[in-house]
C-alpha cells in the first residue's frame, strides 16, 4: 500500500516538474492562441460557406452573355418629323460675330472655327448668318444656327445590318435544341433603319452589346448629319434643306426597348464637336411619348412640337436639360425657331 502510494506520488513529482520546467511564456502564448484560433475558426468555416457561392454567383455573372432587352410596348409614332432650323438675332451696338455666337449659341470656339487665317471659314459664316461678319451694323438681323447640332427620336427598327463582317470560325456540326435569336451581335458596329414618324425613317449606326433585333424599340441621340463645305471639314452646321427622311446618323445615347446602353459612346466621342469647349450641346425634338418625354425633360408643351433645346455637359460628360435652359420651339409661320 505505502509502495503504490510513493509510485503515484512520483508520478505526480515527475508530471509537476515537466510542467514547470516549461516556460510561463509559452503556456500564456499557446493559451491566448487558442482562445484566438476556435473562435476564428468557427467564423472562418461559416463565413466561407456563405462567401464562396457568392464570389461564384459574381464571376458567373460577370463572365455570362449580355442582359437581354425585353420588348418594350411601341408607343404611337409621332406624325411629326424634328425640324432643322435657325433662329434670329438683332444686331446690338458693339456686337462681333464671335461675341453673339458665344453668347447666343455658347459657341466658345467660335473665334477657333471660324477664323481670319481661313478666309473660306468666314466666308461660310456670312453665307450662314446672311451677314458680312466684319461689316456689322446694328440693326441687322442675323440668321443663326446650332453648332454640331443633336437631334433625340424613338423608333420601331426595321432592319438590321452587321457593319463588320463576323470572324467565321470551322467547328464540328453539333445536334442543338432550336433557340430563339436575341438579337444581332453589334459590338462591333450595326446599321438600323429606324421608323421614327409616320411616312419617315433613319439609318442609324450604333455599337452596342445589348442585342438588336427588328421590332425593337430604340431610344437615341445622334449627331445630325451636318452641311458639306468645300475645304471645311469640320463645318460646324447641318444643313436645312437636307430632309430628316433618310438620313444617316450615328447614335451617341442608346436604349434598346427597355435597357439603357451605359457603355454606349458618349455624345463628346463624336468627332467633330465642341461639346466639352462649350459646356453642352443644342438638341432638336419632338415633344411626346414616342420621342422627347422618354428624357423626362421638363418642358410642359403640347405632344408633337418641335423644339430646339440647350443641353448642359457635367463632369462626366452627361447632356443634361435644366429648368432655366434656352428652349426654342419651331415656327411654321417664319420657318424660324422662336424663345418659349
């Protein structure tokens, strides 16, 4: 009996002095260790169960095919075509042609565009404004116009063309299930024809990755073909006499039936322009459903008017109308746009 106790007894001795022979530091280390690891554990088990699918669910997302567009219902088309135009200003005592176009139109670049050092550039501005630019007087009645003008429809697609031909690639023929077509790929450039308005139509170009199909409703802003000047390519002015019904522009703001193209280019990307120099862009429309009010633009004037707004750029290069803007509204009577 007095044997096994003495055993056990040294047993303990031998267990005691192991112990103390460790360091107090590493027995506070290794406890404050796993106070941190179990719990951290723990977190770390539940928080990458409910983290990886989600980085999962983002990749394939990121990596998967476009937003399709959802056809949207087709407003009625307007009866009504925008109108290219001008309006008039009377010559004040003191006035330059350079100082009413940046005031009147904002053309901060006009001393740029129009220039002595080019004589045909004057020359196209007299012709232009129905006035000799260095020989003003006050009381003249100048004809002025909208430099590198917009112009803002919507429209029912007719056709679509594929500007680029797609790279043909050979693969082995595979049995697939018949899926219905989204839509023509135009990343890399496509040509619509548009119905704008009863009895008028536009051939639109347009990159895009939202897939156009025909029967889409479109949204856009397009710069307006603009005047061929002889040695003046980047003539500022479109030209009056040209009809809308026809005509080609090229899409600077798209939404293809009811999603909006935020990688679409920007209006300030279509060269040329003086957008950024000038602090905005002169817009022309139709107001109503089927054009204008798709901007919500404040407006507050009969369905089918056409006016001429002042849009203003922000930083980021956005048109924006604001309450105060100039906003002319066509008339039919003088064939001029007149202040509302």
């Amino acid at each position: 009996m007095n044997r096994r106790f003495k055993q056990r007894s040294r047993r303990l001795q031998d267990v005691w002095f192991f112990i103390r022979s460790i360091p107090w530091q590493l027995l506070v280390l290794v406890s404050v260790l796993l106070l941190v690891a179990i719990p951290a554990f723990y977190f770390g088990t539940h928080t990458g169960l409910r983290a990886f699918p989600a980085v999962t669910n983002y990749f394939y997302t990121l990596t998967g095919p476009p937003p399709t567009a959802t056809p949207t219902p087709i407003p009625a088309l307007s009866s009504t075509l925008p109108q290219v135009g001008s309006l008039l200003y009377v010559v004040q005592e003191g006035d330059s042609c350079d100082e009413i176009l940046a005031v009147q139109m904002h053309m901060s670049d006009a001393g740029v565009v129009f220039n002595d050092v080019k004589p045909n550039t004057i020359g196209a501005l007299d012709s232009s404004t129905g006035q000799d630019c260095h020989a003003l007087q006050s009381g003249m009645v100048l004809t002025l116009s909208p430099q590198y003008p917009l112009i803002a429809f919507g429209g029912q697609v007719l056709t679509v063309a594929a500007t680029s031909p797609q790279q043909v690639l050979p693969t082995p023929v595979i049995n697939i299930a018949h899926q219905q077509q989204v839509g023509e790929d135009c990343s890399t450039g496509c040509l619509l024809t548009v119905l704008i308005a009863s009895g008028g139509q536009v051939h639109l170009s347009v990159e895009t990755t939202l897939p156009v199909k025909v029967g889409s409703w479109v949204w856009a802003q397009a710069q307006l073909t603009r005047k061929n000047v002889k040695g003046f390519a980047n003539y500022p002015y479109a030209d009056p006499l040209i009809s809308l019904n026809g005509m080609s522009l090229h899409a600077c703001d798209l939404q293809v039936d009811n999603i909006h193209d935020d990688n679409s280019l920007s209006c300030n990307q279509l060269l040329p322009n003086t957008i950024d120099d000038d602090g905005g862009a002169w817009l022309f429309g139709v107001t109503g459903k089927s054009s204008l009010d798709h901007w919500n633009y404040p407006l507050h004037l009969p369905s089918g008017t056409r006016v001429l707004l002042w849009l203003t750029s922000n930083a980021n290069g956005d048109l924006r109308f604001s309450r105060g803007n100039p906003v002319f509204r066509y008339d039919d009577a003088t064939h001029v746009y007149v202040r509302v």
